[in-house]
C-alpha cells in the first residue's frame, strides 16, 4: 500500500499505545475555531491543517470563522473556552486571545482557560515610508520628528504591532505627529500622502516595494522580502513581540490529542503548499512546539505589560 508523506510522518504517533483517548481520537468531527474572517493568513493556513486533519484521521474537520476584533471580546475564543476538553473543538487564535482576553473582563476567559498547541504564524508587519521621504532609517525618522510632524497609519491603536510603535517612538525620543485607524494600509495609502508612516503588512504593499522604504519589521527575524531591514527587537530589545498565531484547546484536553493535533499541523506547515504561501505573502510560517509557545506566551505577557506601563507615562 502507498502511503503519503503525511501519513509516514504520524506513523509513530499513531502506532503509540496510549490508551483510550489516544486509541479513539478523533471519534467525530472537528472544528477549527478562527476569530477572524475568512481569507487572511491564519485562515488559510488554519484550512489547510483541517485539509491534512481530515485527511489523517478520516474524520470531517471544518473551519469556522467567528470575528469577533483582535482587542475582544473573542466569541470565538469563548466558544472554545466553553467546549468540552476532548480537541473536537480547536482555537485557532492570535496572541491578544492567552495574552490580553484574561484581562478584559471576560469570565469565559478568566483566568486563561487554554493551552497552546503550538505557534505556526508570525504576521509580516513592517513600519514603511516612501522611497522619497526624508529619512530612510528609524534613526533618521526619529532626528526628522523633532521638528517635524510624522502621521501614523495603523490598523488598530490596540492591535500589538501598533502599540510597538508607539512603544518604539517613546523609546527613540520622539513622538508621531498624530495617529489613526485605516481599513486598508497599501501602495495607495502612502501615495495619496494621507500618513507619512504606515504600519501594515508587507504582503499589501509587495506590488510597490520598489517604491517604499521599510524602515523597520514588526517580526521575530528579519523578513525575507526585506532583509536589510532591522526588527524591532534589533532596535529595541525590550521590544521583542510579534502578532502571532497558533493552535489551542482546552485545558484539561488529554496530551494524547494534543500530541495528535500537533502532529498534523507540523506537517502542514512544513508541506511545499504552505512553504509556497509563505513566500507569497511574505508571512513567517514555522511549528513552535507546545512547551515553547507556553513560554513565548509568558514571555509576551511580560512584554505587553512593560509597553502598556510606557506608554502611560
């Protein structure tokens, strides 16, 4: 019988005796619980791990998209958080969900009810400007914004990359000119001269990055589509926090299942399709096991509270 890389890949967790939550699951379908709407990163890679799921274990395994704001209040995190800890209901959730949802006054979500599979996406955000602007470095934006006043674009004031820069400025000895929220962050964004500054993907200005300068990335390692340019943390190492994405469940979820998932989302992540994605959308795709992203997590928690005490000097 021919068996597929995938199917090679989870022979030996498969063929693990470790009883009868190993034995029996999936026993019915899976859902994959993505906060968001369809069709961004996470989504797209959180469909093709149900792909090889379903395809693994012979059980359905759908994607159901629940947004609900990166800030809260998270229904789709809450519909997780109140499944039964069996991994037929699976989060696929960014950082603000362990991060920030404890915080936020949601019972559901107090104290943190989840536990990370594993981290498998770091959003591409870059800080970028005109190729034509006065400066071209954060060095040199942040000598330029003494005397002159330099507007932000953002996505959100409290989505993570944002609250970096605000971070990165206070750091650097300037302050942006003003600030404010954009549905859209692109070529055209700093063509029409609306900001000076936009804080944004680096998959929604690939059709001018001839035309742009990124001045620093929002990432753990510097991107592939922009090596030259720093990351923050390079910048600033106390600073060191991305937007991320990962797989969680419930508390309490039998490790045999956690094992089970993790098993198939690393290999998705390291099949050519997902490969091929990565680079054509300049996202960082990678499996951090369950132990580390615990720690990352943590670690995150740590950062977030230092930026929030900055920045209400």
């Amino acid at each position: 019988m021919n068996r597929t890389p995938l199917t090679l890949a989870l022979a030996a967790a498969l063929a693990i005796p470790a009883g009868a939550a190993l034995a029996e699951y999936p026993e019915g379908p899976v859902t994959f619980v993505v906060p968001w709407p369809p069709g961004d990163l996470e989504d797209v890679l959180t469909r093709m791990i149900a792909e090889d799921f379903q395809a693994a274990y012979g059980q359905p395994a759908a994607v159901l998209n629940r947004p609900g704001g990166g800030g809260g209040p998270f229904p789709g995190a809450v519909e997780v958080a109140t499944a039964p800890a069996d991994g037929s209901t699976i989060g696929s959730f960014v950082i603000g969900v362990p991060v920030v949802g404890p915080t936020i006054g949601i019972p559901e979500l107090n104290p943190d009810p989840f536990v990370p599979v594993g981290i498998f996406l770091t959003y591409p955000f870059v800080m970028a400007t005109s190729a034509d602007a006065p400066y071209h470095t954060m060095q040199e934006l942040a000598a330029y914004a003494q005397s002159n006043d330099v507007l932000l674009g953002h996505f959100g004031a409290q989505l993570t990359p944002t609250q970096v820069s605000f971070a990165l400025a206070h750091e650097m000895g300037f302050a942006w000119g003003a600030d404010a929220a954009y549905d859209a962050l692109d070529c055209n964004t700093l063509a029409s001269g609306d900001v000076d500054v936009i804080n944004t993907t680096i998959q929604l200005i690939m059709p001018c990055l001839d035309q742009v300068t990124i001045l620093a990335s929002i990432t753990g390692d510097r991107l592939a589509l922009a090596p030259d340019a720093p990351t923050v943390a390079e910048l600033a190492p106390d600073l060191n926090i991305s937007l991320w994405n990962g797989l969680f469940v419930r508390e309490g979820t039998p490790q045999e299942v956690i094992d089970r998932i993790a098993a198939v989302a690393q290999q998705t992540i390291a099949s050519d399709r997902a490969q091929h994605f990565a680079a054509e959308t300049g996202a960082q795709i990678y499996w951090m096991n369950a132990a580390d992203s615990a720690a990352h997590i943590q670690a995150d928690i740590a950062t977030v509270g230092h930026i929030s005490a900055m920045l209400a000097d």
